[in-house]
C-alpha cells in the first residue's frame, strides 16, 4: 500500500513538473512537443511491429526449410522403398519371362540405387546438429543395403530362369527382416519429423503471444502516458487563449496598464 502511495506521489509530481514545463512554453511549442512525442509513440510501435513481424518470419521461414523439407524427404524415401518391394515382387512374377523379368530387375536395381543415394544426401544435410535423424537414416541405409546384398543374387536367379516364381516368393520372405528394419526406422524418422513440425508451430505460437503482449503493453503505456499530457496541453493552451482573450479585452476596453508576454 505504500509503495502504491509512493508511487502516486512520485506520478503526480512529473505531471506537476510537466505542467510546468509546458506553462513557460508558447503555444506553437507545446504543439510542436504534443505533436513530436505522438510521433515518437507511433514510431516506437512500427518499430516494434516490424521486429515482430520479421521475428515471426524467420522461425517461419526455418519451420518451412527445415522441418517441413525434412517431412517431405523421409515421405519421399517411405515411397521409394514402397516402389522397391513392388518391382521385387514384380520381377519374381515374372519368373517365366526372361525379357519381362530383366525389365523389372533393372527397375529394381534403378529404384534401389536412387534410395540409396537420396537417404546419404539426407545424412549430409542434416551435418552433426540432427543426431537423432542421423542415427535413424544410418539404420535406414544399412538396411536398404542388407536388403540389396541379400535380395541381388535371388532376384538374378529368378531372371535367368533359375528359381521359379513359388520358390523365390518363398525364399524372398525369408529375406525380409531388412527391410522391415528400414520401414521402422522410416517411421520413426517421419514420427521425429511431425514432433519437429509440431514443436516449430508451438515456437510460432508462443511468439506471436508475446509480440502481442508487448505490443499491447506498449499501446497500454502509449495511452498512459499521453492521456495526461494531451490533457495538461490543452488545458495549457486553453488557459493561455483565456489570458490572451481577456488582454484583448482590457485593450479595447482602453486599460492598457497590465503588461503582456508574447506567447
């Protein structure tokens, strides 16, 4: 209660100030001052506005070249490997085609080839900062290799007309605990990307509440401090006009014995 007391007393003390201020100024003056600090507090909140926005900008533009790219590329790897397991099946269909079977071994070895190379290029964006990504692609590209390794001499097999479409199918299966392993380290990596997403729009959220918190309070103490300085203005000029129309009257009544200061 004091303090509020105190700072009561400290308040009303600049208004006295500034009301006194503004009694040993003319009137062109206090206008050019009322004027001039309007001024100032319109600046004050561009600028201000102007760092939110860029501010804002910024984490946007990092949620939509990092995070969102990232969703886009673990999506884009998902798919290739869908498109591997179809041309795997495809190519054993094809068993009792030579030209057929060749056609699709060749997409095979294409589709494969191309994930490998995108999955690394994803481990060199991400450098040392994404550890968690970097770990999830090295499994990633370690299965896709296992899968290669493994699928490459039954896949050839199946081309040259050395295992029938039954018997590969068959042995295929038995081979498929690599690229499973890579479907789940997918998973996560996508599940890692839409928490990423997620904590990117928290981090926007929670910036455009305090640029609205400071835009408000600076509004706030814009209109605090300007409502009595506007008033002790126009009060000012108004005491002043009351002065100078009462002068103008004594004068032309014809009493000329009070002194006049030029506003």
């Amino acid at each position: 209660m004091l303090r509020i007391v105190s700072l009561y007393l400290a308040f009303t003390q600049e208004i006295a100030a500034v009301s006194s201020f503004l009694d040993r100024l003319s009137i062109k003056h206090r206008l050019y001052c009322g004027t001039l600090f309007g001024l100032s507090m319109l600046i004050l909140i561009g600028i201000t506005s102007f760092y939110s926005l860029e501010t804002t900008r910024s984490t946007v533009e990092d949620v939509f070249a990092s995070r969102v790219q990232t969703l886009n590329q673990i999506g884009q790897l998902r798919v290739q490997l869908e498109q591997l397991q179809v041309a795997e099946k495809s190519t054993i269909i094809q068993a009792d085609n030579f030209n057929l079977a060749k056609q699709m071994l060749a997409r095979w070895e294409q589709i494969s080839v191309q994930l490998l190379s995108d999955t690394q290029a994803l481990i060199d964006s991400k450098g040392q900062v994404d550890a968690n990504y970097i770990s999830l692609l090295e499994k990633i590209k370690a299965a896709i290799v296992q899968y290669r390794n493994e699928l490459r001499p039954l896949l050839t097999d199946v081309q040259n007309g050395l295992l029938l479409a039954t018997e590969a199918g068959a042995n295929a299966e038995e081979k498929r605990l690599a690229i499973e392993a890579a479907q789940q380290a997918l998973a996560q990596s996508i599940s890692l990307a839409e928490k990423d997403m997620d904590q990117g729009r928290s981090n926007i959220e929670q910036q455009a509440a305090s640029m609205k918190a400071v835009m408000a309070m600076i509004v706030g103490l814009s209109i605090i401090i300007m409502l009595p300085i506007t008033v002790l203005m126009v009060k000012s000029i108004t005491q002043s006009l009351h002065q100078a129309r009462q002068i103008a009257q004594r004068i032309a009544a014809g009493d000329l014995a009070h002194d006049v200061r030029s506003p």
